[in-house]
C-alpha cells in the first residue's frame, strides 16, 4: 500500500523514497566559505564531502551523483 500520494514521495517493495532537491537555493556566501573554512581546517572534514563547496564542483558531483545513482 502507498500511503504517500505526494509527487516527491513513492514506495518500492519495503522502502520508501522522498526525493527533494534544496540546495541550490544557497547562495556561496561568506558565510558558506566560512562554514568550510570552519569545518576543513578546525574540525578536520574532508573538503569533497562537504555540502559546503564551491558551485562549479558541487555542480559536477552532483551529477555525478544522479548519473550514477539515480538515473540507473
């Protein structure tokens, strides 16, 4: 039974999927590169899986990411 009727819900065998994409409406701010700034250099975060990236990058990950695992 699906008990989601939502277009950005769906159910398949026991799982259940909420697809929603909101990062793109963050602007890369001062605040977002103080973010990373924070993260990689006093808490040691691996800088390519932040969300805290630089547009052009984040763009080409996530596409590489719905390439490979969405769009199968």
């Amino acid at each position: 039974m699906n008990i989601f009727r939502e277009k950005h819900c769906f159910t398949q065998e026991n799982r259940i999927y909420h697809i929603a994409i909101i990062d793109y409406l963050q602007e890369w701010n001062v605040a977002k590169k103080t973010e990373r700034l924070i993260k990689t250099t006093f808490l040691g975060k691996e800088g390519a899986q932040l969300s805290a990236i630089e547009p052009v990058a984040y763009a080409r990950r996530f596409k590489q990411f719905v390439e490979s695992k969405v769009l199968i």
